[in-house]
C-alpha cells in the first residue's frame, strides 16, 4: 500500500519516520515527485495579519480563544 504523508513538525515528524523505517515498518520512495522540502516557518509570520478585524472585534476573538484554551486545559486534566 502507498500512503502520501503531508509533514506539518518537519523535524519531529522526520525522526519518527527515520525511526520507523529503521524498524522496516515503512520504507522511503526517493523518487517520488511530490516529495518537497518546506522550510520551517513560525505560524505568527506565516499567518501574520490573516484576520482584518477592527480592535473590537479582535479583542472579542481574542476572548472567545482564551475561553477555548481555558476549557480544553480544564477538560484534559
């Protein structure tokens, strides 16, 4: 079975694929075509001015995902 992997954590998402394919659970293709490197990028700097919001409702978006942080901390502790 062929499987495309999309790497989102370039580097740890390497090691473990290195490791897997030592232990003959996957092998790597060189040849494929789709195969591309990204260098690695800060969310901040990529996502950087993605939303154009005005202060209020930055500060509303800001609460809402605060409020959401606080409740997936409380839930998986």
């Amino acid at each position: 079975m062929i499987v495309n992997v999309e790497v989102l954590r370039h580097e740890e998402a390497l090691n473990l694929l290195s490791h897997m394919a030592r232990f003959g659970l996957i092998r790597f293709d060189p040849s494929c075509e789709n195969a591309t490197t990204v260098p690695s990028e800060k969310l901040s700097k990529r996502f950087a001015g993605a939303l154009r919001l005005s202060d209020t409702r930055r500060e509303e978006f800001q609460s809402i995902v605060r409020e959401g942080r606080l409740e997936w901390t409380r839930d998986t502790c």
